[in-house]
C-alpha cells in the first residue's frame, strides 16, 4: 500500500515527466511553426507535413500534466492557475490560432493560404513565449515586480530559441536537398540563442533566489552536480561541430541534432527540478503539503498504470509508422 509520502513521489514524477515529453515533443512541432517560412509555399508544406501526423498527440502530455497537478495537487494548482490566469489565456488563444491556421490552410484558396501561414506562425510564438514568460513567473514565485517581469520576458525569449532549436533540429532530421540545408542554418542560429538563454537564465537565477544558490553551491554533494551542467555546455559545442559537418555532408547523422537537442532539454529539465524540489510552487508549497487525498489518490493509481503506459505506446507507435523524411505533403 503506497503511503501519503511515496504517492507524492509518484504523482510529482509523472508530472514531471508529462511536462519534460510536452517541452520535447510540442516543442519541436511550435518550433517549426516558429521557423514557418511565409514566402516559400513548397517549404512551407514541407515542413507542415513533417509534424502533421503528430502534433495533436503531442499535446496530450500538456493536458495529462495539468490532469495530474489538479488530482493530485489541487491547491497548487489553484495556487498556480490564479498566479497565471492571463498568460495561460494568451497561450490558449495562440494555441487556437494555431489549430484553426493548420486546418485552414489546407482548405484556402492557393491566395489566402499565405495569410493562414502567418497565422500559424503567429500562434506558435504566441504559445512559445508565453510558456517560457509563465516559466518565469514561476522560477521567481509569481512575484509581482519589474524584475519578475523582465526576468519571465528574458525566459519566454529563451523558450521561444529553444522551442526553434529543437524545431530545426526536426527539420534536419526529416527533411532533404535545400530545405535540410536552410534547416542546418536556422539550427545554428538557434543553437547559439539557445545557449546564451540557457546560460543567462543559468546565471540569473541564482542570483535572485538565494534558495537555489544554495541548493546549487553549498551543497554537499556540489562533485556530483557539476558534471551536469558541463556536459550541457559540452552538447552546445557538439551540436555547432556536427551541424558545420552536416553543411558538408547533410545525408551523414542528420539525426544526430535532434538527439542533442533533447538531451539539451533534459539536462535543462532536470537542472530546474533539482533547484527547486520538493516544491511544486517555489518557497511556498511543497509536494506534501499539496497532496490531495490519500484515498483517492491510491484509487486513481489505477487508473493512471493504464493510461500512461497507453499514452506511451501509443505515441511510441505513431513514431515508428511515420519515421522516416517527410513525403509531398497531400491532403487527397
């Protein structure tokens, strides 16, 4: 019988891990939105066709991690949700933006297809930066001053060059001829916007959250942490040398970015779990003190063995029946 303490793991685990799978996998499809060209109709299907079979699943981490933080942890999410009501209203109308451009495109006359175009695109730096801005607010505790708010702006322009990272990186990866190799262009400059956000949020927060400085520097186990984030600033400069190789020999490991990149945003990932764990609300709530009801939670338990497992497999699935490069985008 799982006790209140192990099921707080459990349910902030999974959490986790639907947050970590939606910032990997719908952020590399709002990536591409975000590199959307709105002068090359031909690229343009392209890269429409290369996330076409599986953006909308990708979306369903974003709503099984809301699911869980409101069954598991309600006063944290009311606590959250308050904080954040008119970001996530923003992001949820760039969200929309986005899904009504990708339907709409498809059925508009050859002349108002760019107009859709623009709109997806629209909608995908909408949802980016609002996801980094909301980051922000968090990281700083939902603090109402000028600093929290240029902080979550420099954060939401940190998610936006990441989310285009990991979008060209896709590209790379399912794409050929002259499309790979813009995409090869666009994931180097991406790749060094990215690692300037990732250092100056890096540095920053430490030095606005005194908590995270010492969860960081005075730890006792500092020899341990180290190795993190120099193996991320390791996979920056490995990324830059296989993309230069890649210009040259563009059919060579074209999936090797991609694969950086996710490690990139798993080392970042679990570098911001580790600043602020046990709270699911910085300095204000922790796992335990948000954790719902026992008993209803081990009933739930159940339910949550089957439909994680299935949301796995199903994604796993989807992945391999479309692997491959992106074929002439059709909608006949």
């Amino acid at each position: 019988m799982l006790d209140a303490q192990m099921l707080s793991f459990v349910y902030a685990s999974l959490m986790a891990l639907a947050i970590l799978l939606y910032a990997v996998l719908d952020g590399y499809d709002l990536g591409v939105g975000i590199l959307l060209p709105t002068d090359n109709e031909h690229h343009a299907d392209s890269m429409i066709a290369s996330i076409g079979p599986f953006w909308d699943a990708n979306e369903t981490w974003l709503v099984l991690a809301v699911g869980l933080a409101l069954i598991a942890f309600p006063a944290a999410h009311s606590m959250i949700l308050q904080a954040l009501y008119l970001p996530i209203t923003v992001m949820l109308i760039g969200l929309i933006i986005r899904g009504v451009a990708f339907d709409f495109r498809a059925k508009a006359k050859i002349k108002r297809k760019s107009m859709w175009n623009k709109l997806f695109k629209i909608g995908s730096i909408i949802s980016a930066f609002t996801q980094g801005y909301m980051l922000g607010l968090y990281v700083m505790s939902f603090e109402q001053s000028v600093l929290a708010f240029i902080f979550a702006c420099l954060s939401g322009i940190g998610v936006v060059a990441a989310y285009a990272l990991i979008g060209a990186a896709w590209l790379v990866l399912k794409t050929q001829d002259e499309l790979q190799l813009k995409a090869i262009a666009w994931c180097q400059l991406a790749t060094r916007m990215a690692f300037f956000g990732v250092m100056a949020v890096s540095a920053i927060n430490p030095i606005i959250n005194h908590s995270v400085y010492v969860r960081w520097f005075e730890s006792e186990i500092l020899l341990l942490l180290l190795p993190m984030p120099i193996v991320c600033l390791v996979m920056f400069v490995l990324l830059d040398r296989v993309l230069w190789k890649l210009k040259h020999q563009p059919s060579v490991g074209s999936w090797l970015p991609f694969l950086i990149s996710c490690v990139i945003f798993i080392l970042c990932f679990f570098g911001l779990l580790y600043s602020f764990y046990p709270y699911v609300v910085p300095g204000k709530l922790t796992i335990f003190e948000a954790l719902a009801a026992p008993e209803s939670l081990r009933f739930l338990f159940y339910g949550v063995v089957v439909v994680v497992p299935t949301i796995l497999a199903y994604t796993a699935f989807s992945y391999r029946v479309f692997w491959g490069k992106v074929q002439p985008l059709s909608y006949y």
